[in-house]
C-alpha cells in the first residue's frame, strides 16, 4: 500500500510540474484580437503642402552650401493622393549653389508606400548646373503662398469645373521663377503632367494674384 500510494503521488506531482511549465497561451479569441491590434498599427500617410517641405528642404540645402538657393519644386502623383486641396505625400525641390557650380534634388516624404521615397528629407548627389539655372534662382522667402491657396485660386478661374466632371481629378503643383514677369509662380496642373494637362492656372506665389489660365 505504501509502494502505491508513492507511485500515484509522485505521478500527481510530475502531472503538476507539467501543467505549470507549460506555456501561458492567450485564448484563441485573444490572439486574434492582438493580431487585428497590429494590423491597425499600420501608419497612415502623411499629406504636406508645399511651404513646410519647403522650409525642411531649404533648411538641408543650406547645411549643404550655405549659398544653396531654389530654383524649382513639384509635387508627385501617387495612390495616396491625386494633389487636389494642395496637398500630397511626396514634394522635390531643387537647389543650386553658385559658388560650387553644382546642385541638388532634395525630397520631402510622408509616403507610407514601398515604392515611394522614405518618410522624411532625403536629397541626391550633387550635380553639375548649367548656366540657364543662376536666372531661375529666388529667395526662399519670396515664397508666401502656399499651395493650397493655390489650388483654391486656380479652382475659382476655371479649375471647379474639371474637378466638378472628375473628383479624381488629379493634379500637379510645379513652382519655378518667371525672369519675364520677375517673380515665382505656382504652375496649378490639371493633369499628370503639362504634356496631358486639360487646364492650367498660373498664380504668383508671392502675393497670390491670378496671372492667367491656359492649358
């Protein structure tokens, strides 16, 4: 009896150690709540205007060279914004240095897409300039209007109408200096791009007067 009573303890003992060794798993329930708690996690994209990229871009360019100055930035078309309100997840800019002969394609991104440029301030190698680019060149603070008063400006003279027959409607910002007028103009393209554009509306980025509209 004694024989006995010490096997049927020492097997209750090791039923005991392995019950207790075993791992703590969450119900099945749970572990689908966790994994739907990681899919949430994803990050959304973020949507800049232009002028804080801008500034970001600037800023960089001026570590860079300390005479860097722009001389054209534009917004990209991706899924995760077609640019209307002013607005998208990726924005270059373009600065050149006189004093090195050279410049640099900076790029601001917000863009949670494997395909697009990393979330923050990424620039290129430097590249040799040509001559025309010390004409093209402004002062960042000659930018005051920002992209979407663009949109809003360039929408009131004509452009309601092209996103009223397509809310989809995309469009593309370009922001360059007009030698001819003597100032820096938002290019506000209905379109992919200027070859396929269905309207353009041409607004001064200083003070945000309407220029002209074409196509």
């Amino acid at each position: 009896m004694r024989l006995s009573s010490v096997i049927v303890c020492s097997a209750l003992f090791l039923i005991t150690i392995g019950c207790s060794s075993a791992p703590n798993k969450p119900p099945e329930k749970q572990q689908l709540k966790l994994a739907s708690a990681v899919e949430t996690e994803k990050k959304d994209p973020l949507l800049y205007t232009a002028k804080p990229c801008f500034t970001r871009m600037s800023d960089m360019a001026q570590r860079w060279s300390p005479d860097a100055l722009p001389f054209h930035m534009e917004s990209a078309l991706n899924p995760e914004s077609n640019g209307q309100d002013g607005k998208a997840t990726v924005w270059r800019g373009l600065f050149a240095s006189p004093s090195r002969g050279t410049f640099k394609t900076y790029t601001c991104s917000g863009s949670r897409l494997l395909d697009q440029p990393p979330v923050g301030i990424t620039s290129t190698v430097e590249s040799t300039s040509s001559p025309v680019v010390a004409s093209l060149l402004f002062h960042p603070s000659f930018l005051q209007t920002d992209s979407d008063k663009a949109f809003s400006i360039a929408q009131q003279h004509g452009g309601a109408n092209l996103t009223k027959k397509d809310p989809k409607q995309p469009v593309v910002y370009l922001l360059e200096r007009d030698p001819k007028h003597n100032g820096i103009f938002w290019y506000v393209v209905y379109g992919t791009s200027q070859s396929d554009s269905k309207g353009i509306g041409v607004i001064n980025a200083s003070n945000g007067a309407f220029l002209r509209a074409g196509k």
